[in-house]
C-alpha cells in the first residue's frame, strides 16, 4: 500500500494532489484495492460546481457501486476521459492515470482540512472508515 | 471434467428442424400482400436450426449445469431460497385457473377470484393489515407500489412539503432505488452498535419533510430491530408514515407482524416467504398490503366480494393505478394459495421458528472461525465475515463463497450489507435437514482452516466445477452478450 508524501487525503480515501491553484483529485491505493476490480467510472461534466464534501462521481466495482466526494469547494476544469474506456486505470495507477477530476479552488483554505499522508497512513492502519 | 455445452448456434446445421408445423387449411399468401414492405425483413432472422433430439439434449445439459434447490444447498442471504414443494406445482396446473383467459367475465372466473380473494385476506391476518393488492410482479414492485401510496397519501391532504425517505444504511439496494424512482431524496439513516437503527440519528433525521421510513425487520442483518417502538413513535410523531420491507418476513411468520409493530403499508414477496420459486424459476410476486386509512390509494383491480360473488374491482377514484397488466403473476399467487393452505396457522409459523433455529444452529457452529460484527441472537439469518482470516491468510469472502462451490453448496450472499467489511450473508431456511446444516458448517470450518494450511488452494477455487474462477471484472468491463456467425 502506498501513501505517496506530495499528496493530501480525506477520510473517505480521496487524494488531492495541489498544482497551480487547482486540485486534481482522485481515490486512494487503499480505496481501489477495498473495492476490488473498478468496472466503471460515471464522472460528471467539466463547469460543474461542487461543495466540500459533495458527492461528484461513482464509481463501480465487482463488488460495490460507491460514491465519490469532493474533498474541496470549487469548478470542475477537467475531468479524465480516459476513465470512460479504461477504469482499470483506478485500480493499476491511482495516483496517477487513475485520476477523476481537476477542480479550480474556490476556497484554498480548505485544503488545511486534508491529511498529510503521515496521518491518513495512520487512519488506514489503525482500520479506517 | 466435461468441457462447457457450446451455445445452440454453435450446433446449429441449414435445413435441421425440430418441429414441423401441420399442414396449412387456409389458402397461403406471400408475406408481402399482408404487410407493408418496411416491416418485412431483408435477411433471415439468424435462427438457430437444430433437429429436436439436439434440442432436448441441448438443454438438458445446461440444466446439469445449473444450482437449484432442488439440487442441493442454497443459502443465499436475504432470498429465502427454501424447498418450494411440488403439491404447489399441482395447484397451479390445474387447468381452471393455468388456461384461464384474462379476458374471461368475472362470472365465469369465479373460482380464480376466490382464491385471490382469500389471498388477500390471509395475507392481510399474516400481516396484521387491513388491504392487500396483489398486483404488484415481485419484491421492487410492490417497494415502487407503497412508495406510491406513501407519496398519494401526503397529496391527498396537500402536505407537499414531504419529498424525503428515510433508509437505513443496511437496507437492500432496491429500498433507495424505489424511493428515488417515486421521486424522493433519499437520507441515509446509520445503525447503532447493536445493528438496528441508531434512533437518535433518526430522531434528528425525521421532521416534517420527511414522507416515511423504509425499514426491514429483521434487518439484512438478520437482527431483529429491539426499538421498533420507539422508532414507529418518533417517525409517526412527525407525521410519516412507516413501510415494512417484507424480504425477510421468513423470520416473523404467526409470531410478530408488521401492523402490530406500527407499519401503515408492506409488500410480502410470495416467491421468498410462500414457497413459489425464484430465480431462475420464476416469476415473483410482490402484494401490497396497507392500513385501512390507506386503502384509497391501493393500485387496482383488487377483487371484492359482493352478494356472493366475486368481481375485480376498479372503483377506487384515489388509486395510484395500475401497476402490472391484467391482475398480477396469477399462477404465483396460486402457489402461495396451496402454500399458506397447505401448511395452515401453526405450520407457518413453525416453518419460521425453524428457520430461526436453523440460522442459529450454524452461527453458533462456526462462529470461533468466522468473525462476527453484531453477536447476538439472529433470527433466519446472520452476517459473518473472515475479516481475521483475511487479515493473516489473504483470503477474501469472494475466495471463500468460490471454495463452497466445491463441496457442491451454493454460496451465500456476498459483500452485503454495505456496512459489514466482506459480507458473508447466510439464511439456511426452514427447509434443511440437520445434516445439510452440519455438512455446511463442516464445509465452512474446513475452508477456514485450509486459508492457513494451503491458501492458494482457496485463491483458486472452484476446482471441480465445469468453469473455474471467471474473468467477472473483464466482462463486466468488455460487456459482449452477442454471438456472431462467423465469416
């Protein structure tokens, strides 16, 4: 299981990964390996506004179908198409071509709310959410 | 090992027929004087052509291939798959009420519509309710029919300001579905430490937007809910109403029922609790049954009995309308008709008070193997997971459901409830022998041991079955549900 150190986590083991001012947002190792082979990936539209805490993708696995929820405030800029022809990327590179989505910050303070990966480690060995 | 039947077309030869229909006693017309010519296709249909004894082996063999009840174990949480006896078979081949034409004139149907009427009414004494329709054609049905009541309810006394159900978090996936399709917000309510539901975070859910509460009870847990008192107070109190989710109504027959518990309306799934088939072997059959300040609103036909005689009954000027054509999955209600009658009062509820002790039997049996989340006394079924077995071995609750297709036992529910890590959902019903139960808790131990003797012999199963471990994720993600004839 990996915690790569640039990134920030939630509680709900979504990853934020800060670059010029936007959030590129996606779900942790730990998460894609709890819900086992991704199958699908529904992302919502670029432009789309979102609240902290918002539910802004789902994603579906051969075992469950989960939400997935926007870790800060802000304007979707991006959203990974490739996701639609290939999920399994969520589950062979998270961290990277696994992405979701990219949101312009609204409120950059938010991102103090998020974990370091110190900290999210310690949540997901302790038994996490 | 045999290897898998290959698909019908694949044994498909020109010319082969299976059935030769008798000669023609109308002079023949070509097709194309009787319809316009874009309805007429170009290219044959690509059927399959095979001669009838192909046919009959064809399908003989993929029935081998098949699990049923009538096969061996199927302990499939939250489905009830119980032994669905024969003589229910025989009711519904009767050829009164198997040829029936749904057009026929109620005087002439008298008998069908009795026995719909008392199904009715039996249903109605299980359930401790006033009014039951029958329309409903399984278990989602009749969750999207009381959804519909609970909405017409509110509009009648023009409180529109209701738009949310209230769900636990452990309920099945169709009681958010239902909701959402009647046009209400969902709100997600959580259970407490003991598996029911947590009633302060209800109290402070339910407010006076809020249009009802679905709730099973028992639970997917299989645990029945100590506070449903307090709970049918806080959410009635606020002026909501209460549906019973009647997929675990195999625990609760003759002994508690859903109008005592304070529910205004419920649907019962005839193909679970009432011994009709599933699955495969269906239909369903999903009744509606509500209170009496309800019944305005039920979905017609519902049969009454007037005079002496039985007739469908439309006048209901309330009604949320129809939900099925004609009257409903008829010969399942026949089924259930010839179960309820042929078991009686005391039958039911001793099939229930078995199903309970047969639950509690195998959970007490391998309960120092398995972890289990809530432990307490459950009632036709009960939840484990190999959470410390995963832990230290690697293997998962899908690892262990595919090692139990080896010993000839279908797995139990997986991956369900959502708030249980690596569900294992196991409902044994009444119908089992004690040394079906043995031999199942026997398999499950012996598997829970093998995880730390040989993993990878778990890792890997089934082993002895026609197809091994399945590509599910890439088929899931490669859908292909077309065959081609081939170049």
């Amino acid at each position: 299981m990996s915690y790569p150190e640039n990134l920030k986590y939630t509680k709900e083991h979504e990853w934020v990964l800060v670059e010029n001012g936007n959030a590129r947002v996606g779900i942790t190792s730990y998460a894609q390996d709890q819900l086992g082979d991704v199958v699908f990936v529904e992302l919502p539209e670029v432009g789309t506004e979102l609240k902290a805490g918002a539910m802004f993708a789902t994603v579906e696995s051969v075992k469950a179908v989960s939400d997935v929820y926007a870790p800060v405030s802000g304007t979707i800029v991006e959203v990974n198409e490739a996701l639609n022809d290939s999920p399994e990327l969520v589950n062979e590179d998270p961290y990277n071509d696994g992405w979701m989505i990219v949101i312009e910050l609204s409120d950059p303070s938010e991102l103090d709310n998020l974990m370091d990966s110190k900290a999210y480690q310690k949540m997901v060995e302790e038994g996490g959410e | 090992m045999r290897s898998p039947e290959p698909l019908i077309f694949e044994i498909s030869k020109p010319g082969r027929r299976a059935y030769s229909l008798p000669e023609l006693d109308v002079p023949a017309r070509d097709v194309a004087e009787l319809l316009p010519e874009s309805e007429i296709r170009r290219e044959p249909a690509g059927l399959p052509e095979v001669s009838e004894i192909d046919l009959v082996r064809h399908f003989t063999r993929l029935s081998q291939l098949n699990h049923g009840v009538d096969i061996g174990f199927y302990p499939l949480g939250s489905c009830t798959m119980k032994y669905n006896p024969k003589v229910n078979e025989d009711a519904a081949n009767l050829p009164g009420f198997n040829n029936i034409h749904p057009y026929v004139p109620d005087e002439l149907a008298q008998g069908a519509l009795q026995l719909m009427y008392e199904l009715q009414s039996y249903l109605a004494e299980i359930a401790g309710m006033d009014y039951v329709s029958l329309q409903p054609a399984a278990g989602a049905h009749g969750e999207l029919a009381g959804i519909l009541i609970i909405r017409a309810y509110h509009r009648a006394r023009n409180d529109m300001k209701r738009t949310k159900i209230l769900i636990p978090d452990s309920a099945h996936g169709t009681n958010p579905a239902s909701a959402a399709l009647g046009g209400f917000t969902v709100v997600e309510v959580p259970s407490d430490e003991r598996g029911g539901v947590d009633v302060e975070a209800l109290e402070a859910a339910m407010d006076e937007t809020v249009a009802g509460l679905m709730l099973t009870n028992p639970n997917t847990l299989g645990l029945f809910d100590e506070n449903i008192q307090r709970i049918e107070k806080i959410v009635h109190s606020k002026g909501g109403l209460l549906y019973y989710d009647g997929a675990n109504a195999n625990a609760i027959l003759g002994t508690s029922r859903p109008g005592d518990m304070g529910f205004d309306v419920l649907h019962f799934n005839l193909h679970k609790t009432f011994g009709t088939p599933h699955g495969g072997g269906g239909p369903g059959s999903g009744p509606v049954a509500v209170k009496s300040f309800l019944e305005p609103f039920l979905p017609v036909p519902t049969v009454v009995l007037e005079d002496g005689k039985y007739r469908l009954s439309y006048d209901r000027p309330q009604t949320i309308g129809r939900m099925k054509s004609f009257y409903g999955n008829f010969l399942v209600m026949v089924k259930a008709y010839a179960y309820i009658r042929s078991l009686g009062p005391d039958g039911l509820r001793e099939a229930s008070r078995d199903a309970v002790l047969n639950a509690n039997y195998i959970l007490r049996r391998i309960a120092g193997y398995y972890d289990v989340p809530y432990d307490r006394h459950c009632k036709h079924e009960f939840v484990i997971s190999p959470g410390k077995i995963k832990k230290e071995t690697g293997v998962r609750t899908l690892d262990i459901s595919k090692r139990l297709l080896d010993y000839g036992v279908h797995p139990p529910t997986n991956y369900f409830p959502l708030i249980v890590d690596e569900a294992l959902m196991i409902e044994p019903t009444e119908t089992e022998s004690k040394e079906t139960l043995d031999y199942f808790a026997d398999a499950l131990i012996a598997i829970a041991k093998e995880a730390y003797e040989d993993p990878e012999a778990v890792k890997s199963a089934p082993h002895t079955t026609v197809v091994g471990r399945l590509d599910e994720a890439g088929a899931a993600r490669n859908l292909n549900i077309r065959w081609e004839k081939p170049e």
